[in-house]
C-alpha cells in the first residue's frame, strides 16, 4: 500500500507476534553465545596444550654443569626443530604422542627431549595390558635409537603434568649423532618384559632437520628433581 506521495506506508502492514519477536531475539542471544563459547573453548584447549614452562627449556643436571663450566662462553647447544613431531603412524592412539624443545650438546654428547601423551592413550594400553590400570610407577619408558643401530636405553628425566596430558623430559647421555641420518625415540610399556618392538616410534632428529643456536642461559640455583632409568 502506498500513501499520498507515493511511497509505501507499512502502517497497514500487521504487528508482529511477541512469541515470534521473542524467538528472534532468543536466536541471535544464543547464537552469540555459541561463537563467543566455541571461541573459548578453542583458547582453553590451545592454552592446556602448550607444556608447563618446566618442560619448555633445556635443564642442567651434573653432567650439562660440568660442560658448561669447563668450555664456557664456548660451550655449545644446538636447538633441533622437529618437523615431525607427532607420532605419524595410522593407529589412533599413535597421534597421542609428540616431542618437543630438542637440543643438543655436540661437546657433551648430551640429547634432551620433551615427550608428552594425552592421557586418553591410557585406554588403549589398558586394552592390551589389563593390568596397567594397577601401576603405580610410570607407564611408559623411552629409548633412542639411530639409523646404525646404536641404542640408548638409560637417561635421567624430570615430571609433569597439565590439563590431560603427561609430561616428561628426557636426558640422553654419549650420543652421537656424526654422520647419524636419523634418531628415533621408541616407547615402551614399562610392563612389557619383551622391549624389541616399541608401541609408539618418534623421529627426533634426521638430517635435514634445521638446527640453529640454543640460548641456554645460565645454570639456575633451583634444581628440578631428577629420577633415573637404567633397564
């Protein structure tokens, strides 16, 4: 309907129903809150991913100390970045495992490594080892392992843990990686009396990796705890 001049008067047109105002109101509330809810979600779970600050850095034990104190401003720290750092093989609970924060000291022959699994991991492994469920000591145990056949089974490492997920960082001691083209780290269930073939393999350094300078600071005072693993 137009009016005198020609332009449409929607004062004929009828009001709308409240219910139906209601609704459209209630709609635009919700979806608001959905985006404004998924948004955080995805800020919770980006921030719980990322390792606690203990795991972030490289850490001194007595052996690290020593080089330190012995080559001074020369002593020498490579940071390894992965680009495979999530276990990459088919089965679900494979992608449950990843590796970060690598370095090494070429002078001390010392390789340290993050490792963290989701803790959802444990479901699988209690599928195969019933019995898991029951222990009280760690899950899982770690190896190196390179493209020669050298092993290293023994390394001190420290703990944590955060929002599902657990952590440990591991200390290597008398690697050598001269002319290695791969090292991988094999994990074990700790329960498993056989250790030949690993549940979970990660590579952490190959040969075309990119290696740069790692800023190491100082030794700190504070000293995390350390345990040891030597089958």
């Amino acid at each position: 309907m137009f009016d005198e001049f020609g332009k449409e008067d929607d004062s004929w047109r009828p009001e709308i129903p409240k219910y139906r105002k209601v609704l459209k109101k209630a709609f635009s509330v919700f979806f608001v809150c959905f985006v404004f809810g998924l948004i955080a979600l995805m800020l919770v779970r980006l921030i719980s991913s990322k390792p606690p600050a203990s795991m972030k850095k490289m850490l001194f034990n007595e052996i690290t100390e020593n080089g330190y104190k012995t080559y001074g401003e020369d002593f020498e720290v490579q940071h390894i970045f992965a680009s495979e750092s999530f276990n990459n093989d088919n089965r679900a609970e494979d992608s449950m495992f990843s590796v970060s924060t690598i370095t090494y000291a070429p002078q001390i022959k010392q390789l340290q490594v993050t490792v963290r699994y989701n803790n959802r991991v444990l479901k699988y492994l209690e599928k195969d080892y019933p019995d898991a469920s029951e222990k009280t000591d760690e899950y899982y145990v770690f190896a190196l392992a390179d493209n020669f056949g050298a092993k290293y089974t023994s390394y001190t490492y420290t703990k944590a843990s955060k929002t599902g997920y657990t952590y440990r960082h591991l200390i290597f001691e008398n690697v050598s990686i001269t002319d290695v083209s791969e090292i991988k780290l094999h994990v074990y269930y700790s329960g498993e009396t056989n250790k030949e073939v690993p549940r979970h393999t990660i590579t952490v350094f190959r040969y075309d990796f990119a290696v740069g300078n790692y800023d190491y600071g100082e030794p700190p005072d504070k000293k995390p705890e350390f345990f040891k693993y030597a089958p």
